[in-house]
C-alpha cells in the first residue's frame, strides 16, 4: 500500500529535534490521520519518517489565569473535546472538536497535526485566529512563538522551517466581555465544512463592539480573516442587521473552491449564513460573559 | 534503514507480542495478513468506513490509519478478543438477541466502538451511543438495533440497573 521508508521513533522532543536537523528531508507524523491518507494515495513517498506520537511530553492542557490556556501539539483532539477546564473557559473549543469527523479519527489524530497539515478547510486554525492563538515552534536552534494567523501559507503550506516542529497552541486569556463560536456546513456531522465560520466578539462596558475577528474556513487557499466585515461591526452596538451585513462583506472577500461539494457561488452564498449565525451566537455569549 | 525489518512489541487480546515488521505496514495489514486475525474488516482503508475500529489502550480507533509501529508498547483489542473464551461478550449476545446483525460486516467495527464507550461511560444516553457508532458505516441501514443493543448491553453489564 505505502512504500518503505526508514522509520524513527524519538521518545523526547530533543531527539525528535535532533533527528529533524539530521534528515533535511524527513516527514514527521503523528497521528497519521492526514498523512496516512497523502502516503497510501502515493501522492508523495517520504524517504524517512519521524514518528512523534510516542512524545507524551507534548501531550497536555494547561490552563493559569494569567498565562491563558496552553495546549500541547501531540494532545488528541478527543482529548481537547472532552477536557473540563476548556468546557469551562473555551466552549468553542470543545464545539469545534466534536464536529470533527468521528471518534475513531479524533482519539488518534492530534491537534498539531491538523493544523500543521495546513489544510484551509480544517476547522481549529480558523478558531485559533478568533481566540488570537499563538504557536511555539521549536527547532535545535531554539523556539519561536508566531501567530497562528501568520502560520497557513498557502494550500497545504505551513511556515515551518526545515528541522522545525510544532510544540504548543498559546490561548491568551480573552478580554472581559468575549464571545466566541464556531459552526459550519456540513451534509454530515463530523464531515470537513463545506465553509465554515469562526466569530469572536469583544463588547465595551457599555455594550459596544470593541473588537471582532471572523475567520472563515474553506473560503480561500488559508483560513481567511474577513476584514472588512470585521471593520463593520467595530464601535457599534451591534443587532441582527449588522451581523447580517457583516455577513454580506465576508461572503464578498470569500473565494472559496468548487468542488463536488459546492460550487463558488453556493459557498459564498452559505459564507453569509454561517457568519451571521456565528455572530449571532458569539455576540450572546460576550452579552452572558 | 528502508526495506530493514523493524521490531515491534505491543500486546494484542490480552497476549505478548514480538514481531518483526516493516515500517510501512498499517496495523490492519499487521493484523490481518500477518497475524491472520480476520475478525477485523477492511472496508474503505481511507478511514470513512469504520470496519476496522479495534481498540488501542482502550480507546475506538480506525486500524487503516495507524502504522502497525505506532502500535508498540500498547494494548490493541481486537473482535477476537473481546469474548471470554466461549461466552460472548455481552455486547455480541444482546447484537445477536436483538437482531442487529445483517450482513454483519460492520459487526466488528460496531462491537469496537461500543466496547470503547462502555468502558468509559458505563451509562450512556442515546445520543452518546449514537455519536460513538457514527464512525460505522452499516450498508444495511441497520443502526437502530445496534443502539437499541447497546443499551441493552450496557443495562445487562451494570447489572440489569
Ligand atoms: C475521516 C476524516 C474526517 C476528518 N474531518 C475533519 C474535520 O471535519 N475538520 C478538520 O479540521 N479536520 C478533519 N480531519 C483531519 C484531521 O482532523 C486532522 O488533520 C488530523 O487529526 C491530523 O492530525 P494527525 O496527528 O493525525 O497528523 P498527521 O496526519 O500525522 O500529520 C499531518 C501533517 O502535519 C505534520 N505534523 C504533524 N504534527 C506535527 C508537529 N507537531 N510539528 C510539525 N509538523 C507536524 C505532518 O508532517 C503532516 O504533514 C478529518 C480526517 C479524517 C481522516
């Protein structure tokens, strides 16, 4: 099915950094979800894989009032989905979880892998850009931190350097007053959007939108902040009319795919469904906050 | 080196295990064509079906989509090893009582992810029981009788409460 590949098992994030410096060429896989797919279509034959599954360090949630939530790229989306302390403080976390694929798929796949895999239909990395995540990349030479937003690159493309991994999501914790949702169209529950809508809003203390972010999923090459519906509801009281202008603005900055799924047209159409209703939902959460 | 045989240690149904493996075999290979347990199906081996759910450390998981290395070290269950000896699991009696099965090629599949989600939620509701089988595909249309065993099973195993 898969060809061979020399196959290496690092049991610490030092050795798996080592072995990535030393093979420029190497793949890392984790849960395989993605990857394993990409292998058996023989779309591509990597010479030598690095297992990092075994990497229990990396497996963990934590969450400090100050520091925020810190969420370790080897943690298992079930995991996520199912952990309290995101239940309490990130419901939409746990949302988005459960409505990736099935159980089967979320106890084994991580976190890290779906959004290093980099696939614009995915749907934590639109969520992360709402919540203003952060991502640790960790190389032999040392860390950096980069902002989720500034990590999809293209279809498929991340901004890992060679020798590069994925090691923690950062969560700040969000303002007073924040509501975030998510939702996308599915035929299935648990399929990839057909489109899908990230929304977190910021009221004042008078009830104003402050801020907003609306990050679409599947609408372009990346995860796409709409910008201009954004500007649209900063510094206003927001009501039904404005989400659902904010609605229209995104559906224009949208240029989603066609595929067997959707046409363009539907999609930008469905684009002005899933904002509204995310807005909607996300404006009544800061409201309750 | 590529093509070299690489060692795997890992326990299946309860048993010890040290094989020999290339690095590209999927656990359902390992399993299957190796091990000649068949009980395990393969359906799609693109992780829509759901046919070849076993169980590793406990947990539902697709043996299409897992190196058979990414096994090592743990506990894989499969449908061979959930009766005890010649008594069937409850799960197995109450799909057989309740006429879940059809065709019985998602059987397997579906005895795993019920198994899964008993262990860790020895009461669930409907809805529970219907989002862990959501990853089975049953081509014979046959999931109300599945959830209706479940429960079944589920009531028989804590003991009849
Ligand atoms: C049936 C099915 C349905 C799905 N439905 C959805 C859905 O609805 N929504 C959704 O968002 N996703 C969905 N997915 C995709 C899935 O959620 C993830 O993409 C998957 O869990 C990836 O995680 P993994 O650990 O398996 O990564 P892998 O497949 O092992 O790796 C994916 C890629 O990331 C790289 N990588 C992995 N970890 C790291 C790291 N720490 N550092 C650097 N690079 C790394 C690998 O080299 C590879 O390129 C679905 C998948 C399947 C099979």
């Amino acid at each position: 099915m898969i060809a061979d590949f020399e196959y290496f098992a690092p049991k610490t994030v030092k050795e798996a950094l080592s072995l990535l410096s030393q093979y420029k060429e190497a793949k890392i896989i984790a849960g395989g979800q993605s990857l394993l797919v990409v292998l058996k279509q023989r779309l591509f034959s990597p010479e030598y894989l690095i297992d990092i599954k075994g990497i229990s360090a990396l497996d963990y949630i934590n969450y400090e009032e100050g520091k925020g939530l810190r969420i370790g790229a080897l943690t298992p989306h079930r995991t996520i989905e199912k952990s309290p302390v995101i239940q309490k403080y990130f419901p939409v976390l746990s949302e988005m979880e459960n409505n990736i694929a099935t159980i089967q798929t979320r106890n084994w796949g991580t976190i890290g892998g779906n959004i290093c895999h980099g696939d614009p239909a995915g749907d934590p990395a639109p969520v992360f850009i709402a919540l203003k995540a952060k991502l640790k990349l960790a190389s032999l030479g040392g860390e950096r931190v980069i902002d989720m937003q500034e990590f999809s690159k293209d279809y498929l493309e991340v901004a890992l350097d060679p020798g590069e991994m994925l090691s923690e999501i950062q969560i700040p914790k969000p303002a007073p007053h924040t509501g975030t949702a998510h939702d996308k169209l599915m035929v299935m529950k648990g399929d990839m959007g057909i489109i899908g809508a990230a929304v977190s809003i910021v009221l004042d203390s008078k009830g104003k939108c402050e801020d907003a972010r609306i990050v679409l999923s599947n609408a372009a090459s990346v995860p796409l902040r709409a910008g201009k519906a954004e500007k649209k509801l900063i510094g206003k009281v927001l009501n039904d009319a404005l989400l659902a202008e904010a609605g229209e603005l995104a559906s224009a900055e949208a240029d989603p795919p066609a595929d067997v799924h959707g046409s363009a047209e539907y999609r930008r159409e469905m684009v002005k469904v899933f904002v509204r209703r995310a807005a909607a939902k996300a404006l009544e959460r800061a409201r309750a906050a | 080196m590529k093509g070299e045989l690489k060692e795997l240690s890992l326990t299946i149904n309860g048993k010890p295990y040290e094989l020999k493996v290339k690095a590209m075999t999927l656990l359902v290979e390992l399993l299957r064509n190796e091990l000649k347990l068949t009980g395990t199906k393969v359906g799609c081996l693109d992780s829509a079906c759901g046919a070849c759910t076993v169980n590793i450390d406990g947990k539902a998981v697709r043996s299409c989509s897992v190196l058979a290395l990414q096994a090592n070290g743990r506990k894989v269950t499969t449908i061979e090893g959930v009766s005890d000896s010649d008594k069937l699991h409850p799960i197995q009696q109450a799909m057989i009582d309740h006429g879940a099965i059809e065709c019985g090629f998602c059987t397997p599949g579906m005895v795993m992810s019920a198994k899964a989600l008993l262990a860790e939620n020895p009461n669930p509701t409907r809805d529970e029981i219907r989002e862990a089988i959501q990853g089975n595909l049953c081509a014979d249309e046959g999931y109300v009788k599945y959830i209706e065993a479940i429960e079944i099973a589920a009531k028989e195993m804590r003991g009849g409460k």
